[in-house]
C-alpha cells in the first residue's frame, strides 16, 4: 500500500493520538500507514506551525512599525493644529493687537 491516499479525517486522528501521547510505531500497526509515512505528517505539521509563526512574528514586526508610524503623524497633527490656530488668531488681531482691516 504504497501509494495509499489516506482521508484527512484519519490523518487528523493519527495526528491527535500522536500528540495525546502515542507512538508513531503503534499507531502505524493500528491504522496500516507506516510509521514513515506517519513521521512525515508530523514533520509537515511541524514545519507549517513553523511557517505560521514565523508570518505571525512578521506580521507583529509590521503592527509596531505602524504603531509608531501612527504615534508620530498623530504628534504633527497635534502641532500642525497648533500652528494653524497660532497663525489664524494672530491673523486676526495682527502684529500689534489690534484688528486687521482688509
């Protein structure tokens, strides 16, 4: 049975026992995969939860780099308001405090 396509259902159970405790060997004589074949399923749910963490680190790499990003725009926004309520007030009465007449 070399070529044997086994279900996803029956590798997800294979795999659960594996991780509840048992070993591949006996679990290769219950099910028939060979004990091979049940090592490389588990080496290729090793390598995708690898995969999937390192995406996750780069992804919260990602998230900080834009949360300081948006620390900063949100610090000019706050002194550009500032400046333009600065340069609107000082518009209006002038240099020398009294009212501008156009």
């Amino acid at each position: 049975m070399s070529n044997q396509k086994y279900s996803e259902e029956l590798k997800a159970h294979i795999l659960a026992e594996l991780e509840s405790g048992a070993s591949a060997g006996s679990l290769a004589r219950k099910y028939e995969p060979s004990e091979a074949t049940i090592r490389i399923w588990m080496r290729q749910v090793a390598e995708a939860k690898l995969k999937e963490s390192e995406s996750t680190e780069d992804d919260a790499a990602r998230i900080r780099r834009l949360e300081r990003r948006n620390a900063q725009l949100e610090q000019e926004n706050a002194f550009f308001k500032k400046a333009a309520a600065w340069f609107a007030s000082d518009s209006v009465t002038g240099t020398g405090g009294t009212r501008r007449t156009n």
